[in-house]
C-alpha cells in the first residue's frame, strides 16, 4: 500500500529545519563572514534559491540560529546564584550549545552577534549582581561570565587539551570554589590576609 503524499505544509517545514539544522552547524563551524548561503542549501540538500526564498538574506537566516539561549532567573542566596551559575556552565560544557557557538564565533566580525551574546550575558549578569549586596557586583558577575565565556570558547572552538574531553562534573567541581569566591566570598578573607 503507497504511503499517502507529504502535504505542502509539512515538507516546507521539513525543508526549512533541514536549513536551519545546516546553518546553524556551518555557522558555529565556519562564523558568519565564511558560511555561504551556497553552502548552507549543499548540507541541507536544497536549492540556495529555496534558502533565500525561505530566510530573505544570509543576515536573516544568521538572526534566526544565533540565539544565545536565555536561562531560568538568577536568584536567591549568594550561595545559590553561585550553585545556579555552576549549573548554567554545566549544562553549556554537558552539550555543544551550537546555536551560541554560532553567536561566539561570529561575534568578532559581524555586529548583531556580537550584540546577541552580550545582551544573553548581561541579562544572566544584571539578575546575578542583584542577589549580591556588595559595591563590586558588576565586576564579579562579569568575572564569572567571562569564565563561562572561556570555558566554553576553550572546549569547542579551541579544543584547548584536557578540557575538550574533561567531564562536565570535573569542570564544574574544579570551578567551584572559584565561583563561589568570586560570587559571595571576601576578597580580604583568610587566604587573602594570610600571603
């Protein structure tokens, strides 16, 4: 027995996530300035017309993939805005987050991704320096983002040796203590006072 025909509606939506899928992996891969709308409809086994029809423009289908994903609130304690941050890593480092590996790697030449991951980061940073009652709050929340920005820069797009196949429960364990230093800790503590 045939199967029945795939409605219009259906293989559109097929063809634009084949797209979509293929862009977002060529981005994170190659960055803005060297995906080609050619080479995104060669992956996803398409026409370049059918892309342009679908997306508009190359800047369109970028818009579209790089988004840097928005997490839960940040708040509580300082010891559970430290804890949730360790979690935000985790989950980062757990699996490839390729839709903001496309944002990073682009974010150094072409202006909407680089304005996409600092806007991700400094809503997660506003709503982590708001549980902190210190006069450096900016400047801890950033610390910890750009530790979460290297982190994960180091592990897919450098490959950086011991920490592109570390665990993620290794990597969050040996972040720790530093997290939650820099989160809630006195940086005139003991250890401070003691050298």
């Amino acid at each position: 027995m045939p199967s029945a025909p795939v409605p219009r509606a259906e293989q559109r939506r097929r063809t634009q996530d084949r797209i979509l899928a293929a862009a977002r992996k060529l981005f994170a891969e190659n960055g803005y300035d060297r995906t080609t709308i050619r080479a995104v409809a060669a992956a996803a086994k398409t026409d370049p017309g059918l892309v342009m029809r679908y997306f508009e423009s190359k800047e369109k289908l970028f818009a579209r993939i790089a988004v840097v994903d928005r997490h839960e609130p940040v708040d509580g304690t300082p010891e559970q805005v430290a804890e949730l941050l360790l979690a935000s890593l985790g989950e980062k480092v757990t699996a490839e987050p390729a839709a903001a590996l496309a944002a990073i790697r682009s974010m150094f030449t072409h202006p909407e991704a680089a304005k996409e991951v600092r806007e991700a980061m400094l809503a997660e940073q506003r709503q982590a320096a708001e549980t902190m009652p210190v006069p450096d709050a900016d400047l801890r929340t950033g610390l910890i983002g750009a530790l979460t920005l290297g982190t994960v820069i180091g592990r897919y797009l450098l490959g950086l040796d011991g920490l592109r196949d570390a665990p993620p429960e290794q990597i969050t364990a040996l972040l720790r203590e530093s997290f939650h230093s820099i989160v809630h800790g006195d940086p005139d503590g003991p250890s401070a006072r003691s050298e």
